[in-house]
C-alpha cells in the first residue's frame, strides 16, 4: 500500500520510513522542501497529484512556547496545513491520517482524557491543533485524527534524549513532577498510523478522533528516574512543582489519554515505555 507521509526529519516521520518495509506500506515520506506545510495550497496540490492510497500528517509546528509569541505562524502550519490536507483527500477518496496533541485539552482533573471530552486548550500550541482537528472535521472525508502525549525516541530533541545530555554534566537534576502523562514512543505511534490508513482504506466508517499514548502513566520526575535506570546514569532526581520550573507557555497538568476506543477499533494498545525505552537504550 502506497502512503504518503509529510514530514520527513520528526521523530514520527522517521518512525513511518523505518516502520513501512514491516507493515507493507511503501511510504514516500516529503520534507519540507518538498511540501512546506507554510504553503498550504501547494501541500494540498501534492495530494493531488499523488498515486498513494492513504496520506499521513505526520509534520507539525511543535515548538510550543515560540507559539506564544509567533501563533499566526503556527496556524497556517498546524491549522490551514491540516485542513487543506484533508479537503484534497476528500476530493480523491484517500484516507487521512493526522497527528494531533494532548495539548488540545487544559489539563485539569485526573481521569484520562476520552477523545469525545470537551476541549479547553491552555495556549497557542494547543489552539492552533485543535483548529487542525476542526479543519480535518470539515473536510467530509475519511480521517482518523490521533492525539498523542510525550513523543519520544532515540533522535531529536524530545525529554529522553534531554535527560540523557543533562546527564553528561550533572549528578543531580530538580525535574517537574505534577504533570502527568504517558510516554508514547515514536515507533509506536508510527505502527499505528500506518493500520489506522490500512484499516480506513477498507472501511471509512472508523473515521473519528482516537487516543494513543504510552502505558503506565508517570509525571516527568519518574519518567527521568526511569531513564537514568535503563541507561546506568547515576543522577539524583528531586521533584518539583510546575510553578519552579515556568515556561512561556503553560502545560497541562493532566496528560493522560484513554485508549480505549482506539484499541476496541482498531485493535491497537497502548505501547508499554518501559520496554521500548529499553530497546532505545540497549547498547548496540
């Protein structure tokens, strides 16, 4: 099955190329001089023109805080990209698959977030996406929007391999410990991208908004203890709280995603962290 990925350098993207040879999906995966999402009308023309079967968002304004300051930017990318995206598949009957955030809710509360809760962003990041979302909505085609938590893997910038640099100069590391979410590995956000275009392509009528994130849920304080344990780092981890650590843009206190309606259609789980951190960092 031939599907066709913009992004190509994230960490998702990435994940698709290495993931598609697997799952029998030949992706042609489009950076940004290829399709620059800033350029809306040229990534729907992209579609278009493309002979894939299914199309998956997997690029993003993901700079959270510089969208405080720079959110007309950040909506043409994460909201007029989006929409425009899935009106051209709508036009040529092609599933689409985009890749959304926990950030489109504020974060309040304990329970998981269900897909169907009402959603409160907490600032430009969030807004932006879920504008996305409605832009996907509208478009009248067969979509699978799939909001995700705490991406990590072994490339990029994401907290794993942050930790990991801290780690070379400091013993001791004051990480923020009230926010609470599910560390979702890339890969396997990838894997499940790629059924989700699969399973869409045969039956449209699984079109809906779904939640992957990693199992157990930790807070950031834990999820860097784990890290320094899998990678032999010997550093002291102390909690603190959000409000010792502020950013420009506030996060959500409450990160954790039900799963649920994701695994009953799709038959998908919640990746366990643990283990693919532990792949991440086995010596090679």
């Amino acid at each position: 099955m031939k599907i066709l990925v913009f992004g190509k350098t994230g960490q998702v993207a990435r994940a698709l190329i290495a993931a598609g040879p697997e799952a029998g999906a030949e992706v042609t995966a489009l950076g940004r001089d290829a399709a620059d999402l800033s350029d809306p009308a040229a990534c729907a023309a992209v579609i278009a023109a493309t002979d894939a079967k299914a199309v998956i968002n997997a690029a993003a304004w993901t700079a959270v805080d510089a969208a405080e300051n720079e959110e007309a930017a950040a909506h043409v990318i994460n909201a007029d990209a989006p929409a425009a995206m899935a009106q051209a598949c709508a036009a040529k009957g092609l599933p689409f698959v985009h890749l959304s955030t926990d950030y489109v809710f504020d974060g309040t509360g304990r329970q998981a977030w269900q897909p169907d809760d009402p959603t409160a962003p907490l600032g430009a990041y969030g807004r932006t996406k879920l504008v996305g979302e409605k832009g996907v909505v509208a478009a009248g085609g067969v979509y699978a929007i799939l909001r995700t938590a705490w991406v990590f893997d072994a490339h990029g910038q994401n907290f794993v391999t942050t930790m990991l640099r801290l780690s070379q100069t400091h013993d001791a590391l004051r990480v923020v410990s009230d926010q609470i979410g599910g560390p979702t590995p890339a890969l396997a956000i990838a894997h499940a991208s790629l059924r989700i275009a699969r399973a869409l392509a045969e039956d449209g009528s699984r079109s809906g908004t779904y939640h992957l994130s990693g199992a157990p849920d930790v807070s950031w304080a834990a999820f860097a203890r784990a890290i320094f344990a899998a990678a032999g780092r010997d550093v002291t981890v102390t909690d603190i709280a959000s409000a010792d650590y502020p950013t420009p843009a506030k996060r959500p206190a409450n990160s954790r995603l039900d799963c649920h309606t994701t695994e009953k259609v799709f038959g998908i789980r919640r990746p366990d962290w643990h283990t693919e951190l532990a792949k991440m960092l086995a010596p090679s």
